[in-house]
C-alpha cells in the first residue's frame, strides 16, 4: 500500500496494484472565493498549489472515489480533466445523480460490500460536525480498503469523532487510519472536522494504527496548523503514531 497524500483531502492510494484517487480537489491556487463566516477572508482558495501537475495525479487512475460533493472534495477542475468514462464511486444516489448530470457514464454508489477488482470497499459512517451544523455541512462517508494481500485501511473522511467512528474502528481493525483533521469551521458551529482531541480519541481507539492527518492548511476556513498537531503528538507521545505529511508526501505500508 502505498498512500500520497496531495492537497486538502485529496489522495493517491495504491492498493493491491490499483490506482485510486480519493476526493479530488484539483484547480489551481487562488481560483475559488474563500468560503464565508471563516477566517482568512482575505484568501482565495485553495490556499496552496499541487505539489505535483494534475497529469501526474490522474495517471493511470483506476477508480475515484469521492466521499461527498462539497467543493474542496469535488469541484470543476476535477470534473474537467478526468475521463468520463472513468470508474467513480460515490456516496448515495444523490451524489451520482450528481456527478453523472457532470457527464460521468461509470458512477457506483458505496456499499457496505463494495467490491472492485478484488478489493472490498466498505463504505463507512460519518458526521461532519456536531450539533445543528451537520444540517448544513449534509451527509458524507469514508471508506474502507480491505484484501488479503493488503493492510486494512480506513479513510474516514470529512468526519469528527464521534461513536460512529469507533463503531468503524472496532468492526474493521484497521492498519492505517486516514483522518482529515484541519479543524476546519465557521465562526459559528464548531468543527467540521477532526481537531487534535479528535484525533487523539482515535489514537486511543486504534493505538496499533498508524494515523495519518490530511485535510490541512488548504482552504481557508482551517484552524489547526500541521504544525500545532505535530507539536500535540510529541506532547501526548504518539508521534510515531500519527503522521503529519506535506503536502506531496508519500507513505508505504
């Protein structure tokens, strides 16, 4: 397995010799208006550029997967430059009515049993947020790569901590954790996504995994810093647990 971590919560995974590309999230830097009632108004988004060309990334891609339609995991770049015939999975019918109004011919809604060629691709619970915001924020999901040959890995998407999260680690025992952990949020309503106590809860539940912390620095409504969380991880002892990459980076497991 190997894991490249891009931009935001974008995603190369190599699993079982398949290519996916996880919520990507592809236009240039400073292309969209920052998102609003968050700080950083000032910024357009994405913050940052891709660390590598938009070629390099859809090279080969066997199958995306986009955990929900928000724009910083699904927007026009993306819809533009990827096959349309591509094989893509989605989480509900909603979504893949979505996507296939954008031209997309091979759209598959995540089960709990997914299988693509050989691999089990569960999908998984999340809630993005607490309280009255996940009436804004709407329904996401996260997913989990399962085969023989393989680690078991878990995805879990723009989700805080929460039992649903624990309920998952529990059920699949996974190897190698992927949680997006920004802190992202308005002025109003909290986290959107994991903070550094969220991502210490999972430490806790998973204490064997390795964690990795995606989903940072950029778009403008982040609060937590790659720096902040490495600096927690050393205060809590976990820094060979959770890893905190650049933007680029890549990881073998």
């Amino acid at each position: 397995m190997q894991i490249q971590q891009i931009r935001n919560a974008t995603l190369v995974v190599h699993y079982e010799g398949k290519k996916f590309l996880i919520d990507p999230f592809l236009a240039d830097k400073g292309t969209y208006p920052p998102l609003p009632d968050s700080v950083r108004q000032d910024q357009m988004n994405p913050l940052v550029s891709l660390p590598i060309s938009v070629e390099q990334i859809i090279e080969d891609i066997d199958a995306v997967i986009v955990t929900h339609l928000h724009l910083d995991h699904w927007d026009d770049a993306a819809k533009e430059v990827l096959p349309k015939d591509i094989k893509l999975f989605s989480q509900n019918e909603e979504d893949a009515s979505e996507i296939k109004n954008a031209g997309f011919t091979n759209v598959e809604v995540l089960q709990v049993d997914t299988v693509f060629e050989d691999i089990q691709l569960v999908k998984t619970k999340g809630e993005h947020g607490r309280g009255e915001i996940l009436k804004i924020a709407g329904q996401v999901c996260g997913v989990v790569f399962k085969h023989a040959n393989e680690k078991t890995l878990y995805i879990a998407g723009d989700t805080v901590w929460y039992d649903g999260v624990q309920q998952e680690i529990e059920t699949h025992q996974p190897e190698v954790i992927v949680v997006n952990a920004g802190d992202n949020q308005f002025f109003e309503g909290g986290s959107l996504v994991m903070g550094k106590e969220d991502v210490y809860q999972v430490y806790q539940a998973a204490p064997n995994a390795k964690i990795i912390a995606s989903h940072m620095e950029a778009v403008n409504h982040w609060t937590l810093s790659r720096e902040e969380l490495i600096s927690f991880a050393d205060e809590k002892k976990i820094s060979s647990n959770v890893l905190v990459p650049e933007d680029g980076e890549e990881y073998s497991f």
